[in-house]
C-alpha cells in the first residue's frame, strides 16, 4: 500500500493512494483518490458496493478492501475522483439564482449556483453561514442548494469552489418573524416619449408599503432601442418603441411604461434673406426669399411681417407691395427659435 499522506491541494498526478493506512483508521474516514475525466465524490460502506464501480484487481479496490478488512475498519470508505493538471479548468464565479433572499422563519428557499466557466472541471460547491441561528445551506443531490430561515435577522450565506475555495460568491439573506405578501407594484409615468440620446426616469411603487420583499426587476423588451437600469433611468438609443416591465420578487407582479423614440429635432439656427434692401415705385411689387438654416432643419416655417403697412405691405410667401413713398422694413421670423432677418423697403412715387 502506498505511504500514508495529506490530499493535495491541486489536481493529482498519481493514480490511487490511501489517505490512512488501515492501522491508523479507528473513527478516521479514509479517502481514496483515482484518475478521471470528471471531477467527483462517492462513499462505500461496503466492498461489494465499490466492486460495482471498480474493477477487482484495480488499485482503488485492492486499497478499499485492504481497508475494510483490517483492524477496526471505517464503516464508509470514500473516493475521490480527480482531473489531471494537463486538463484541468478552472472556475473563475459563481452565478447565484436569486441574487438575495428574504424569508419568513421556519422556511427553506431554493437556491441555484452555477460555476462559472461552463466547461470548468469542477462544479463542487461547499456552502457555509455567517449565523447560523438566523439562516443555515445545505446542498441538493441536484446541485441546487436548499437555504433554511430558522430565526428572525440577517445572514450572509457564503459560496465557495475551487481548488482551496478561492472563488466565492455570497447570498444576502434576511429572515422575518412573519411575512408580509407584495400585492402589486405600479410604475409612473406609464409613458415616455424622447429623442435618441436623451433619457427619462421611471418610479415604482410596490404595494402594500409594509411588504417585506420589495424588491423588483427591470428589462426592456428591445434594448437597441431603449434600456434601463438598477436606478430607473431609461436611455433612449434609437428609434423606435420598446417596454419597460417590472416585475416584483415576490410574486412576480408587473407594470410596464412603454418607451417611444424619435429621430433627434434638428433646431433652426438662423435665417437670411436674398435681399437687405430693396426700391420701387408705388404700385409696384417685388419678392423677398428666405432660407433657414440649416438645410435639415425640423421646422423651417417663417412668417414675415412690414413695420409699416401703409407704406409696403408684404404677403406669407415673402411677396412686398409698394404702397406709398417712404420708407419701411420687412422682417422674416422663423417659428422655431424666433430667428430673424430684415430688408430695408424704399417706395418712391410714380412718375
């Protein structure tokens, strides 16, 4: 039998070797370590349940029975299947599902755990509690973790994996003497409505006010168009229509605003005319010609108007009448922004 050692705390480079030699066991479990493709941990309480597994003239059996058979045998004997350094993967998190829990006492809640790469070579997880009056973890033949809620206060319950259980991940969990149910939640405003670039800003309101999860969460049904985030704000990205739903932690209530997005207004900037002066004779007419800028301007309405109708009067579409001899000025107003140009009107009388 090989010497008795410590487990490693890397993967193996040896085949099978006894943790305890059978002459030291007493109330020890002893663990036997073997080469595989996948990582895992099994005990037998008897030979025969280990023949099943092994082959009976494989290394891990012989050591097995060598230690059921010697004095005072373990009544379990247990074997760990390791990965060797040349394949091995190592996870980099763990994902928790839900992120957080709160729970009345003399509850359990179910906890999801992913370790994270998916192609990590172990997904063993061990679970410990910060207090363990207030909230215990115990993990599920399915992987899942099962999260006890014994005593009123808070806990922290800790996830860890990896070779020394470096990669941790930790649940909030807090417990309540008694529950009070989410009957709603509501949003406000029901509606945005924004330029690409800009953003607006949505409030929720869980009900009832004593609830004690008030917790809900936010998603867009088209992030390229809208998005949203942990605070409420809501970023316009491009056109188009999205909806924002929220939806409570308990029960799964929802609400929802829905976002519409425009194309950016292109604001006026200014206003000329094709002529500063102009002069005629009484009866006569001439026409001035406005240009807003810039080209692509959203609104590029205008209107003009004569400081002096008496002396030339001028129409919507720019067109002056010399009316009587004098002197008058024209000015073109734009309706978006009030930019403004003028021309100089000089009317003399007929001849």
């Amino acid at each position: 039998m090989a010497n008795s050692q410590t487990e490693p705390l890397g993967p193996f480079k040896f085949k099978v070797i006894s943790k305890y030699a059978p002459t030291e066991l007493g109330d020890t479990v002893p663990l036997l370590l073997v080469k595989g493709d996948e990582e895992s941990l099994a005990q037998y309480t008897e030979l025969n349940a280990l023949a099943n597994d092994f082959d009976m003239d494989s290394n891990v059996y012989l050591n097995a029975k060598a230690i059921f058979e010697g004095t005072n045998p373990p009544a379990v004997v247990m074997v760990k299947t390791y990965v060797s350094q040349d394949s091995y993967v190592s996870p980099t998190g763990i994902s928790l599902e839900p992120a957080s829990l709160i729970g009345a006492a003399n509850t359990t809640a179910n906890v999801v755990a992913t370790v994270m790469p998916t192609t990590a070579t172990s997904k063993v997880i061990s679970v410990s509690s910060s207090n363990v009056a207030v909230a215990t973890a115990s993990t599920n033949a399915d992987g899942s973790v099962t999260v006890a809620m014994k005593s009123p206060g808070t806990a922290k319950i800790t996830f860890a994996t990896g070779v020394q259980g470096e990669i941790k991940a930790v649940l909030p969990v807090t417990v309540s003497s008694s529950i009070v149910p989410v009957t709603g939640i509501t949003v406000d405003p029901t509606t945005l409505t924004g330029e690409v670039g800009e953003s607006g800003q949505l409030a929720a309101t869980v009900m009832p006010d004593n609830a004690t999860n008030k917790g809900f969460e936010m998603s867009s049904s088209d992030e390229a168009v809208a998005s949203v985030d942990e605070s409420g704000k809501v970023t316009y990205l491009a056109p188009g229509t999205s909806t924002i739903t929220l939806t409570t932690v308990d029960g799964h209530y929802t609400a929802n605003t829905t976002v519409t997005v425009n194309e950016p207004v292109v604001a006026v900037t200014g206003v000329s005319l094709d002529n500063t002066t102009l002069a005629g004779k009484v009866g006569k007419t001439a026409k001035l010609t406005a240009t807003v800028s810039p080209a692509n301007a959203a609104n590029s309405a205008v209107s003009f108007t004569s400081s002096d109708d008496t002396i030339a009067t001028v129409t919507d579409d720019g067109t002056v009448t010399y009316v009587k001899a004098g002197e008058a000025t024209i000015t073109v107003t734009t309706t978006d922004g009030n930019k403004t140009a003028t021309a100089t009107v000089t009317v003399t009388d007929a001849e």
